[in-house]
C-alpha cells in the first residue's frame, strides 16, 4: 500500500484480482438455448400465419369490389341498351299485328341501330373508319383483293363487317376487301 494515505489499489491485496477479473455472465445451457429458440420461431410461425390471413384477405376484398365494380358498370350500359331493346320489341309486335307499313319496320331498325350506336358511343366505342383508307393489319383483316378502278392498291374497297376500337384497342377488326391484283387461277 502506499504511505500517503492513498487508497489508490496497486494492484496488491484483495480488490486486485475483483478488477482483472471478466464479469460474472451466466451462459444457458443448451437445453434453455433450445427453448428460447423454439418459443422464438414458434411466434414467428404466428406472424407469419396472421400476415399470410391479412394477404388473403386483401386480395379477397380487392376481387369482391372489382366484380361489384364490373357489375354496377354492366347494370349501367344495360339500362342504356335497353331502349333499343325496347323499340326492337314494339317494331317486331306493329310488323306482326299487319298493320304496319314495312317502310315505318325499316325506320324503326335504323332508329334502334341509332340508339344502340350512340349508347356504345358514350361507353368509348368507336367504329374503325375503312372504305378508301390504306389497308392497316393493325385495324383491318383483309378477306379478299380486287381489281377496283379508280382505287389504288393497297387501299380498302368496300367493308365486309365494320371493325370497332375501344379507346385505343381494337374490340374487332375491319373485314374488308382490298384494292389489288386478283391472283389467276
């Protein structure tokens, strides 16, 4: 010890060795390890199992609004179609009561086609323009050629059956006949 009165340790007597010494920690035995590792995973297993649930039960929401959303959008374009369904239905019944003209069952078809048109319209539909156009694979199915007078080649003579886009979709391709050489047989 020191003279001084100092209570410095030196490193002699008994708090000499307190102070080299490595702190007292306690070290599971393997069997506790094992424990702790399976309550560990076991609650993992838990989470995993409840976030797998809320996933499931996501998707499960989304598909039940996107076929309540597909239903109210099909309710509405069917309550516009049905005013031409309507008028089909009156013309049919004046034709086969005979007293109609067949002039005034004509008109009634073009109004019907009318309102089937303009009903289609308001929901995007667009009739792909043809007749006298360039022939485009990306709008038109080209059925058959032609020789046309007056119509270059590679342009449309005359539409078969009127091709349709949706925005900017095609919904069905033009049939049409093209201007052209016919191949000799």
């Amino acid at each position: 010890m020191n003279n001084d009165g100092d209570n410095r340790n030196d490193g002699d007597g008994p708090n000499a060795t307190d102070s080299k010494r490595e702190p007292n920690v306690e070290i599971p035995t393997h069997e506790q390890e094992i424990v702790r590792l399976r309550d560990e995973c076991a609650q993992l297993e838990q989470q995993l199992q409840r976030q797998l649930a809320d996933a499931a039960n996501v998707r499960r929401r989304a598909q039940q609004e996107f076929d309540e959303q597909k239903r109210r959008v099909l309710a509405g374009i069917t309550q516009e179609l049905l005013p031409a369904l309507d008028t089909f239905s009156m013309a049919l019944a004046a034709f086969d009561q005979g007293g109609s003209d067949p002039k005034m069952l004509i008109e009634g078809v073009r109004m019907t086609r009318m309102l089937l048109t303009s009903a289609l319209e308001r929901h995007g539909l667009q009739e792909i323009r043809a007749e006298g156009q360039p022939f485009d694979p990306q709008r038109h199915e080209a059925v058959s050629t032609e020789a046309a007078p007056g119509v270059p080649d590679g342009h449309v003579v005359r539409v078969l059956q009127a091709g349709y886009l949706l925005g900017d979709r095609v919904v069905r391709y033009s049939r049409v006949v093209v201007a052209g050489q016919t191949p000799k047989p």
